[in-house]
C-alpha cells in the first residue's frame, strides 16, 4: 500500500454487523434446544457442526467454525455511487493517451469493447497508439468510454471487507443487523494486521461530491486512484463511521485469526431462542479459550442511543 493513504485511526476495536438467513434461525433454534438439555447436550452440537459446517448457507456456523468472512464486491455494495469511476471532463488527450496505450500493452481492454472502441476512431486506433499526442474531438467520448468500462472492470474485482468503528451505532444495526435481531462482531485491527502483512484498514473519506478521476501523473499506477475510488463516499453514508479492509489476493473468503475475534454483541431485538442457541454455540466452540466478550445491545429507555452491556446467561 502507498504510504500516503492513512491507515484507520483506530487501532482497536472495529466492528462487522451481520443479520440472520434463514438457515440461522433454524440453526439456533436447534442450539437453544440441545443447550436446554440436562446435561447440555455438547456432543450433538458438535456432531451436527461437522456436518453442517462447511455449507455456506449456514452463514453463521460457517463464520464462526471456519473463521472466515465473506468478502463484499463493489457490485454489491447498497450505495450505486459507491467504487463508480468517473472520469474528469477536463482530462488531459495527452493523459487519456498515456492510459489508453497502458491497458493496451498490459492486455487489460475486453475484446468486444476494444473492436468496438476501434470501429468509432475510422481506423486511428495505431495512430493513437504510438506517437500521437492529440486525439480529435469526435475521438475522445469512444477512448473514454473504454477507459472507464476497463478500470470499472478492474475496481469490481477488489478484495474489500466494511466494518464500522463502532458497535453501538443505531443506524447500522437498523440497515446491517436486521433492524436490531442480528448481531455484531467485534475483531481486533492489529491482530488482524499482525498476521496478514498484506492487510490494511483505510477509513471512507466523505464528501458532498463524486471523486473525478483525471487520470495524472499522480494517479497513474499509483494508490491514490484506488484510495479515490474505493475510499470515498457521499456524505449521506457518513453515519457508517466506515473502515475498509484491503488485501491482495482473489479469495472468495477473508480467514481470520480466532484471537483477532474479541468479542460478539447481540442486537436488541434478537429473538430470546437465537440468544441461548448463540452463547451454547460459542460456548461449545470456545471451551478452552475465554477471550470472547459476550455483550447485548439495548435501546436507552431516554435518548435515542444503543447501549452494550455484558451478557447475562442466567437472565436471558
């Protein structure tokens, strides 16, 4: 990572909020049931999680077993403008040449859109592939186009996981946690970094306008158009508090260290069954190892916050 993107500033605790499928529910249920038992019936669980395990649409089994978080694509994040190339109408021709004979030579243009791109430039194409320093007006729109739908390309493959900087923000456990029945996960940043070297954490910089991509020497080969483009955002999702995790490699999963996990919040409306089959499920999978805080979330009864508090068993 270039140096000059500035790193999270938080160098604690960061925060993934998750809702519940389907699969989950039923799941729980079925914990809530075996934790029930006299004795609690750990064995079964643990029967069933060998089972079941390695099958993704038990989202929350497959989390916590295999230790692994999906990764987000920026064709699914919620916010369209999100990771949207755009260039600067003022783009320099020398600029958009530099660029044009880059993807050229790296073979990073789709084929159809390169022929197509061809077939608009009346057979110009070489010509602004060598020398030529000025591209005719009626040029330029076709040379942009395939600029943006190759570097849009190359941004939707991006390997990026949101979390936010706080746990108790009532706008993301209403939009990311199933309107408050999810639950949230706590990790520590540095734990997570100590041992992915790759690994950066890069807050969102938010503003009332779109960043321009102009394609400079600046920005040419440089971080500063992925931090332009991946780290930035309207205002209006300034609420997110947002952190990014950034790695180099193409895996549908992030795995993270069982110690970097520090601690789980369940969400205020988080039905009473889901709560006992989560701490039996936790408990089971973390017998020997009591590093996981265990919290619950709770509307304050006078202002318009979410408080966590430590989770009490007995009173769940």
């Amino acid at each position: 990572m270039d140096p000059n993107m500035k790193e999270c500033a938080s160098q604690g605790n960061i925060y993934r909020y998750f809702s519940f499928n389907e699969q989950d529910r039923c799941d729980l249920e079925k914990f809530a049931t075996w934790a029930a038992a006299d004795p609690p019936q750990k064995e079964t669980l643990l029967n069933y999680l060998n089972l079941i395990g390695h099958k993704k649409n038990h989202r929350l089994v497959y989390l916590l077993t295999n230790k692994k978080l999906y990764r987000t694509t920026p064709s699914g994040f919620n916010d369209p403008y999100d990771c949207l190339v755009e260039f600067d109408p003022k783009v320099k021709d020398t600029d958009l040449l530099k660029w044009f004979r880059l993807y050229h030579g790296n073979q990073a243009f789709d084929s159809e859109e390169w022929q197509n791109c061809r077939g608009k430039l009346g057979g110009r194409a070489e010509e602004y592939l060598t020398n030529n320093n000025s591209i005719d007006p009626e040029h330029r729109q076709p040379i942009i186009d395939l600029l943006k739908f190759t570097l849009q390309k190359l941004v939707n493959r991006s390997r990026v996981v949101c979390f936010s900087e706080k746990g108790n923000n009532l706008l993301m456990w209403a939009h990311y946690a199933g309107k408050h029945e999810g639950y949230c996960l706590k990790f520590c940043s540095e734990i997570l970094k100590s041992k992915n070297k790759l690994i950066g954490f890069y807050p969102i910089e938010y503003s009332d306008s779109r960043p321009l991509i102009n394609l400079s020497g600046n920005e040419i080969n440089n971080m500063k158009l992925a931090q332009k483009i991946l780290l930035s955002k309207s205002n209006h999702w300034k609420y997110e508090e947002e952190v990014r995790l950034i790695w180099n490699n193409r895996e549908e999963y992030f795995d993270f260290q069982v110690e970097s996990l520090t601690g789980i919040v369940f969400g205020a409306k988080m039905p009473l069954e889901c709560q006992k089959g989560f701490q039996f499920l936790v408990e089971t999978l973390n017998e020997s190892d009591t590093g996981i805080k265990i919290e619950c979330a709770e509307l304050d009864p006078r202002k318009y916050e979410v408080n966590l508090r430590a989770f009490n068993k007995e009173s769940s």
